[in-house]
C-alpha cells in the first residue's frame, strides 16, 4: 500500500510533468490533491501499480458523466460543452 506521502509526490510530479501546459484544470487539482490528507488516504487504497492520478480523475469524470451532481462538472468541457 502507498503512503500519504508517496501518493501526494505523484500527485506534484503529475501536475508538473503531465498537466503543466496541458491541462490547467488537472494541474490545479493535482496540486491541491497533494496536500489533501483525505483525499490522499482515499488513494491510499489503490493497487501497486496503477497509476493513481489518471484513476481518480478518471473516476471522478465517470461519474460527472453519469449525472452525478458536483461544481466541478462546470469545469469539464466534455460535460458543460
């Protein structure tokens, strides 16, 4: 299992080297995610391996796509068009 403090470096590293000029949206998000403590403990429950980033915002866009109900959706361009 990933530690907190594993899981909040992904999180940076993914915000700089995967979303920096690409996606302000998940960069931002990344960067708050790493110094989340509950949403990091939440990822601690993760298998080795997978890449834990592209999980959760993957799951959390699967979800706003089904009609869940949250402010974020306001800033997905696929689901506010």
């Amino acid at each position: 299992m990933l530690t907190k403090e594993v899981l909040s470096q992904r999180f940076s590293t993914f915000a700089e080297n995967e979303c920096k000029g690409s996606s302000e949206l998940y960069q931002f998000l990344a960067l708050e995610i790493a110094q989340d403590d509950d949403l990091l403990e939440l990822c601690t429950n993760t298998l080795n391996g997978q890449p834990v980033p592209n999980l959760l915002f993957g799951a959390v866009h699967y979800l706003l796509l089904r009609g869940n109900e949250h402010k974020l959706k306001d800033f997905y361009p696929s689901i506010v068009g």
